[in-house]
C-alpha cells in the first residue's frame, strides 16, 4: 500500500514539473502573459533545468530547439527513475 502511494506520488511530482515547464515555454509566445506573478513562477522553477539545455543548443535565429530536447531528456529520464523506484520498491 503505502509503495504505491510512493510511486504515485513521484509519478505526479514529475508529471507537474512536466507541464510547468510546457506553459512556461507556451506562454513564452504571449508577451503579455510573460510578466505576470505566475509565468515568473513558472520561469523561478523551470529555468534552472531548461537553461541548461540553452547553455548546450544556442538559439537558431529566432527558433530555439533547446526545450524540445530539454522536454525529451526529461521524460526519458523520469522513466528511468520510475522504473527503477518500481524496481526497489517491489523488490523487497
């Protein structure tokens, strides 16, 4: 029982940073929404991650390519992390 409150659990932690950062990069397109106190959040928290990968691909002209890959690492690597906590937990 509680395993599965645990993979519940980190499975919604990952998926909520997931879709923070797809509005973050969606309301990058809507000038007006960038200045607002949720989009800052938005940017407080997925920066960190996505400027990593900004660091790595530079923009091509106006197109940066850089979250689409940021967004790809990162599901690949959550199941990665799903599967072997999957792994731990019900190994036991």
């Amino acid at each position: 029982m509680i395993r599965e409150y645990i993979l519940l659990f980190t499975s919604w932690a990952i998926d909520l940073y997931f879709y923070a950062m797809i509005l973050y990069i969606l309301s990058s397109w809507i000038p007006p929404l960038y200045n607002t106190r949720f989009v800052r959040f938005l940017a407080e928290i997925s920066e960190p991650y996505l400027g990593f990968f900004r660091r790595i691909i530079p923009p091509i002209g106006i197109l940066d390519i850089s979250p689409i890959l940021a967004l790809f690492v990162y599901k690949f690597l959550a199941m990665l992390l799903l599967r072997g906590l999957y792994t731990v937990l019900y190994a036991w």
